[in-house]
C-alpha cells in the first residue's frame, strides 16, 4: 500500500492512465475489425476506404504511448498487403 503521498497520486496517475490506454487500444481494435470485416466481405473498396481511415488511429495510439511503432507498422503492412491481395484475387 502506497506510504506517502506521492506514492498515492502515482496510483491515481496510473489509475486514470489505464483506463484512458484501454480505450485507446480498444478504439484500435475497433477500427482493426473493420477492415478485417471488409477484407473477409471481399470488398476492396470498403477495405481501402477502412485501412485508410484505421492507419491514423493506429499511428495516434503509438504517439500515446499505447502501442509501439514497431507492431503498428507490422499490423499495418500486414493488413494493407490483405487489402491488395483482394484486387489480385478478383
């Protein structure tokens, strides 16, 4: 238990942190299953329009600090090429 009252508002920071992080990460997740839906439906037009609204919103949760650039920028790539590989199957 925190002893001293710094130790206290750093329970409180951190307290008010989680919860604002777990809403970041669950936004992205959000904006993630678009895009997975539109990839599944196979339709490339939805599926653009959703990456490109997705890949700020990812990006933001690494400038919070929620993520880190390197996952974003793997998830990222990941699902664009998903994106492309529509256009070559139709």
């Amino acid at each position: 238990m925190a002893n001293n009252a710094s130790a206290r508002k750093r329970i409180r920071q951190t307290e008010k942190r989680t919860i604002r992080n777990k809403a970041r990460r669950s936004r992205v997740r959000g904006f993630i299953r678009k895009v997975e839906l539109a990839i599944a439906s196979g339709d490339q037009a939805q599926a653009t329009e959703a990456l490109k609204v997705a890949q700020p919103e990812m990006q933001r949760a690494v400038t919070k600090g929620v993520l880190h650039l390197n996952t974003v920028a793997r998830k990222l790539s990941r699902l664009s090429a998903r994106v492309k590989a529509i256009a070559a199957q139709a």
